[in-house]
C-alpha cells in the first residue's frame, strides 16, 4: 500500500523557477505523487505581504501550473501564511476574500493554512486558529483544507525560537477543529530521521485523525543544510505506517533536478516494504533521473556530496568540478552550482523571508 504522496514546495530561500515546478510534476506524477502545494517561503504575497494582492504575472503563473498539474492527474495546491496576524478583524477577513478569490481564479484543489515558524506563545492561540481556519472554510468552494499547526512536531526547538507552546495546543487544534481538516506533522523532530509506528499512533490520538506527513527530507534550506545535497535514498519512513497517515509530502531540496532523485525512493520504499534496500533504491532512482553513467558517477560521489559539506570540501572540490563541468545535464550542471555557492541560504533569508 502507498499512501497519497506529494511535494511540498515550503522551503526557505532561491525558489524554483515555473518551468522547473512544471518538470517536476511532470516527472514525478508517473511514479505515483499525486499533489503538489506552491508555498515557497520565497514568495512574500503568501507570507510575510500576504495581505496584498500578487502580482498579475504570478497569478497567470499559477493557473497555468494549476492547470499543468490537471494534465496529468496531479492535484494543485497553495499554503497561504497568515503571518503574524493576531486579530481576526474586518481588515484580515477582507484581506483573506481576496486570496480566496485569487485562489480560485487559479483553480485550486487543496488549500493549507500555515501557521508556522512565527510567535505561536500567545494565549488563546489554539481557539484563534480555528476560528480563522474554520472561517476560511466555508469561504474555499470545496478545496481540501490543511492546517500546519505553530507547534507542528515534538521538537523543542520550535519552543526556543518562537516561544513555549500554550499547554495542551496540539490536543486543542485535534479535538475543535473540524474532523475533514486535515493537519500537517513533521514527527518527532522539524526534520526527523523516522517516522515510526508508535509516533503515527499516539499524535493519531492526539489529532483526534491521521496525521498528514510533512516530511523534511530532503530539503537542505537552512544555513547548514544548504551546505550538502541530500541525495541519499529514503530510510526510516516504514511502510507499515502506509495506512496510518492521511497522506506524505515531502519537502523537497533547493535542487529541483537532484532531488527528484530522493522522490523516486520514497516510492521504492513503500511498494517494497522489508524488501527495500536504500542504496539500490538510489541507484534505479539515479539511473532514471540522470541517466545511466551520470547517476553512476553521483552514486560514487554520494559520501562527499552528502556527508562532507562545501565549507570541508578542500582538494575534492577540484575533483567535482573535473567529473561534472563538462557534463551536459541539468543535474549535473545544479552540482557545478551549489560547487559555486548558488544554493547557499543565510541566518538572514531564514528571518526575512
């Protein structure tokens, strides 16, 4: 059994151009993944402007990335970040008609409602959430709704940046928020090395409904992340936890052509069950994504790409440069510019965007 599988596109920094977005739906929609949510921390009209209306270009942008993703039997979402807004009042209720009515000129099947990484240590936060998200629903015209809870993993981390949770949060969003609502969980850390069946089953009980997963890996967005390319097959995702989730987005690396890689293991990983094996996962993968020879030569050089980090490269760095700068292939070309410090994210692009 496969669970719904799905990018999400919610990682902080260079954002993918439309035509790689349009690609990798079309690559990956084949294989199995059967949504795809536009919410780029890049793009500030979801964020941080939220309340102003996008530019016209990107909203002709998005219908017909919209309408690519009906092309091929991919549902097309938007994550909008009502970000800091702390009183539902008559300005963020206009404001929010706006966005709806965008959103539905584009043609939108799911819409998430994010409300992380912002101040979540305020009193009352649960119940206002719910309000507004309840108040979004009725005014999507049918759209499946997503919330991203401000507390949206175990992780205390989240607690040091952005203030102590309100006790019991998580099980006040599970127990009043609709039922048909469904809620994103990254498991037990914001980037988490598993997702075990013990974990899906008690935040089951907490959610009061099956989480719907929000995997980092293998984004690589963070000021150290973005030192190495994440290109190793999926581990610690069992498939026993296939009918124990609503659906698996993964939030994909910086690198759309590369990471397509990763994507295909993920599905390797749930058909085979106990009988995948990482590495060979890694090896079809790459073979499919860059061709055989190509995927080869990235396979012998997956220790160093994932493993050491650009700043510890030394004399290897030369050596990339040999074996992938003559190599004409937009995967191999995404290596030669994360070699040059294209993908590298800051401490600042994470607090501005």
């Amino acid at each position: 059994m496969i669970p719904e599988l799905g990018i999400i596109e919610g990682f902080y920094g260079k954002p993918w151009t439309w035509e790689e977005r349009a690609e990798t739906v079309s690559f990956l929609a084949p294989h199995g993944y059967r949504f795809y949510l536009y919410a780029p921390k890049a793009d500030p009209y979801l964020r941080r402007k939220w309340a102003e209306p996008h530019p016209d270009e990107t909203a002709g942008q998005l219908a017909r990335l919209a309408e690519k993703c009906r092309d091929v039997g991919v549902r097309f979402g938007i994550g909008l970040s009502p970000y800091e807004l702390a009183a539902f009042d008559d300005a963020a209720r206009s404001a929010l008609l706006r966005k709806l009515a965008l959103f539905d000129a584009v043609g939108i099947d799911d819409l998430a409602i994010l409300f992380d990484d912002m101040r979540g240590d305020s009193p009352g936060l649960a119940e206002r959430q719910i309000e507004i998200v309840h108040w979004i629903r009725e005014r999507a015209g049918g759209a499946r709704i997503i919330v991203c809870p401000s507390y949206y993993s175990d992780d205390p981390v989240l607690d040091r940046v952005f203030g102590a949770r309100p006790p019991g949060y998580v099980e006040q969003l599970g127990a009043l928020l609709d039922p048909a609502i469904d809620i994103f969980w990254t498991g037990e850390e914001v980037i988490s090395r598993q997702f075990s069946p013990g974990h899906i089953a008690r935040v089951t009980r907490q959610l009061k409904r099956k989480p719907f997963l929000w995997d980092n890996y293998p984004v690589n967005d963070g000021q150290r992340m973005s030192q190495f390319l994440h290109l190793r097959g999926f581990t610690g995702r069992p498939a026993s936890i296939a009918g124990d989730v609503r659906a698996h987005g993964i939030n994909p690396m910086l690198q759309p052509v590369l990471g397509r890689i990763p994507a295909l293991t993920l599905v390797e990983s749930y058909r085979l069950g106990e009988a995948y094996q990482y590495g060979e996962a890694f090896q079809r993968a790459g073979a499919l994504v860059l061709g055989d020879s190509l995927g080869a030569r990235v396979y012998e050089d997956l220790l160093t790409l994932q493993d050491i980090g650009l700043d510890r490269l030394g004399d290897k760095e030369k050596r990339l440069r040999e074996r992938y700068s003559s190599v004409s292939h937009p995967g191999a070309r995404e290596i030669i510019a994360w070699l040059d410090g294209a993908y590298r994210i800051t401490d600042e692009i994470v607090q501005t965007q």
